[in-house]
C-alpha cells in the first residue's frame, strides 16, 4: 500500500513508518516539457522483532523423564535471521554449556527440537536477531529429575532374630531436595 503522489514539489519528504517491502520511482519534467531519468529505490522496512517461542516445558516445572523442548523461530521479512541458543546444564556436582549450533533462518518460520535425557537443571536462552538488527530473547528454566530417592533402613539385619527392641534408623537421598 503505497501512498502515490503526483506534483510534488522538490524536497519532498515522505515517510515510510510501516513494515514493508518499498520500490519508490521519481523522475522530474520541466516546464518545457524534458523529462529527467527515472531514479528507483527499493527498499526493506522491518522495525518488527522476530518471534521466539519455546514449548515442551514449562517455566521452574519438574519432569520425571526425558523432555523434547521445541524452539519456534518466526520472522515475517524473513531477511537472513540469526538464530543461537543456549542450552546450560546443572547438577550438585557441576554445571556446563550443551553446545547446540546456531543458524541461520531464511524462511518465514522454523521448528526445531531438542531431546533432553539426563537429570539436572536446565536453562534454556533462545536469541533471534533478524537482518534489520530487531533482536528477541526467550528463556525458560526447568528440572528433570527421573532418578528416585534411595532409602536405608540400618538398626537390624534383614531376617535377624532378636531379644533387645531394635533402634531403627532410615536414611534417604535424593539427587534435588533435601
């Protein structure tokens, strides 16, 4: 939808404050009648930040098993956006990087999954940055935990006969909680 104009005076300034794909042709005649070459410009408006959604999980959630997170990546100009995710693991013991490649996306929309198997907490941080410098970042944070508390029962022997009244101890551990 552009805005046509026909005689406008030299110096005229027009604004383009919509998203959108712009050819704009100018070319002068004098009042004698000679007419200048014709000037095109063609041009990209994109002041629209792309769309970063991830699924799969749900934000400081539990999961009792294996996990596939999706992260959805729109841009509506498509115009070469930069995709990088960020994928950090922790345990009690260590925390480290799970490298995943950045990309490149050169469509309107794209869906990618990533298969998560081992106990920890995660952060996951989604970075879209599209051709025009329009910048989204989506995170979420969760836990798997699919490893059952381990329990102790000490004080007596499995199967053993005794006169004194046993003290019983029970001990658990767990990976997460206290």
């Amino acid at each position: 939808d552009l805005t046509e104009g026909e005689n406008m005076p030299t110096g005229t300034k027009l604004s383009f404050d919509r998203d959108g794909k712009y050819i704009v042709s100018v070319w002068a005649t004098d009042g004698a009648g000679n007419h200048s070459k014709e000037v095109r410009r063609e041009f990209t408006i994109d002041q629209t930040s792309p769309s970063v959604d991830i699924g799969g999980v749900s934000e400081s959630a539990d999961h009792t098993g294996n996990v596939t997170v999706t992260v959805d990546v729109a841009e509506d100009l498509y115009e070469d956006c930069l995709v990088d995710i960020k994928l950090t693991r922790s345990t009690p013991d260590k925390s480290e990087i799970i490298p995943i490649n950045s990309y490149t996306l050169n469509a309107k929309r794209d869906t990618r999954e990533v298969d998560i198997n081992s106990d920890g907490e995660y952060s996951i941080e989604v970075a879209a940055t599209d051709g025009a410098g329009n910048r989204t970042v989506s995170s979420k944070s969760f836990r798997i935990d699919a490893t059952a508390p381990q329990i102790a029962v000490s004080g007596i022997n499995e199967g053993q006969v005794t006169s004194d009244k046993p003290k019983l101890r029970f001990d658990a551990a767990e990976l997460f909680y206290g």
